[in-house]
C-alpha cells in the first residue's frame, strides 16, 4: 500500500509515520508534506492509494486542496478538534482520526480502508455538507441578573473565561455573568467559525479581538475587547490551529 502523510506538526507526522509501519512493514510512505500549496503539487504529477490528511495545514484549511485539484484518493483526515469530526466525514471519506492518534484506532482505519469500494469519492459534497451545517450551535444563552432571567444573544457575546470554579459570559459591552456550563461544553455549542478557544480559559469571538502580538514564532498574545483581567496567551500547541481559524 503506498500513502502520503500530509502533516505541518513534525512530531505528530513522525508519530504517524512510526504507527503505520509497525502496524504494517509493507507500508510505503511516498511523502510527507506540511502545506496545501505542496499537496496540491504533488498530487498533479503523482498517485498514491491513500492519504492521511491533517484538517489545519500551514497554510490554510486542507479542505481547500479540493478546490484546486481532483481527488479521487480515499482519504483518512487527522485532526485534534472534535468539532471538524462530523457525520460528513463517514459519509464522504474513509475515517477520521482524532489526535493524538491511537494505534488501534489507525489499524481500524486501515482495515476500513482496505474494504471500501473503489470508486470515486465527491469531496465537493463533503465540503458543503460541513459548510452548510449538518450541526446547528447555540444561538442564545441564559443567564441570571439579580433575581432575573435574561436571554443573551451569541453576536452580543465578546468571550467566555473560565476562572476558579466558574464559568463567565462578557458581552461586547462589558456587562459579565456567570453561566452554567463548562468551556468544554460550550466549544461544542459555538459556532466554530466566530469563536475560537484560545487557551483553556478563554473563547473568544473574533470580533472581540482587539490585537494580536507574537511572543514567539509560534506564540501569541491577544487582546480583548472588553479588556480581560489577565493576559491572554495562545500557546505553541494550538498556534496553528488559531492561524487557521483568522485565515478561514
């Protein structure tokens, strides 16, 4: 079986590289590659019987390698969010993997792969099924005033912060109230595409942020609007990841 391994993280592309070859010697990894700018030319001037393919590349989202070339490889996607693992993936792909990636889960993939009819894949329907919404998020979100009950629309949200044992919603105006929920939760109730989990404590809206200065090459600090009581740090981790999201 011949890949290719389209990865930007080097450990998590060597960590896959290691798990395919002990499950299987036969194995032949034609390339490993880190942007959709080198898939898309790989991919004109060579075949390949399987890709595993990162949703979050260097330079932009992967989905868009199918808006410049046609695929008709199956394709396993890696990803460490769970909000891109949807039924669209099932329906249009051979797998999904979450990060980090387990070996018995990769062997499963493979197995699954290795059953699936030939026959070509529409990675466009894909694409528009996880465009168009096979999930609907949150709108509105309670929360009390006092011994009131008010309604606060997800627009009128600047961020979320977890601190100690609580929860609290700012809205653009500054107001702050505690909720119930966990960030954990509420990453699974946002729209993905305005708000975006910049650490554990913080999920911002993206019209919330004010600015954006490198720590490092691959570390940020971002400032909010209303102001946070804290400095706000986007790790080395998640650096792409967010990159990612401001390019969408």
């Amino acid at each position: 079986m011949k890949v290719i391994v389209v990865e930007d993280e080097k450990h998590a592309r060597e960590n896959l590289e290691s798990l395919l070859l002990e499950i299987d010697p036969q194995i032949e990894i034609q390339a490993k590659l880190e942007s959709v700018k080198r898939t898309v030319e790989w991919l004109q001037n060579h075949q390949t019987d399987l890709i595993f393919l990162d949703i979050h590349l260097a330079d932009a989202l992967s989905f868009k390698i199918f808006e410049q070339v046609e695929v008709k490889t199956p394709v396993i996607f890696t990803t460490a969010y769970d909000q891109y693992a949807l039924k669209a993936f099932k329906v249009n792909s051979v797998d999904y993997l979450l990060k980090p990636i387990d070996k018995e889960e990769l062997a499963q993939s493979l197995e699954q792969y290795k059953a699936l009819p030939k026959e070509t894949i529409d990675y466009s329907q894909l694409k528009s099924l996880l465009q168009n919404g096979q999930k609907e998020y949150q709108e509105r979100f309670i929360v009390n005033r006092g011994h009131k009950i008010m309604s606060v629309k997800t627009n009128q949200i600047a961020y979320f912060e977890g601190e100690d044992r609580y929860v609290y919603l700012t809205k653009k105006d500054g107001s702050r109230y505690i909720i119930d929920y966990k960030l954990s939760e509420l990453e699974n109730l946002l729209d993905p595409k305005p708000f975006f989990r910049l650490n554990r404590s913080f999920i911002a809206n993206y019209e919330a942020i004010k600015n954006i200065a490198s720590i490092t090459k691959s570390r940020f600090k971002v400032d909010l609007d209303p102001a946070a009581n804290r400095d706000i740090i986007v790790s080395s981790n998640n650096a792409k990841h967010f990159k990612a999201w401001l390019n969408q």
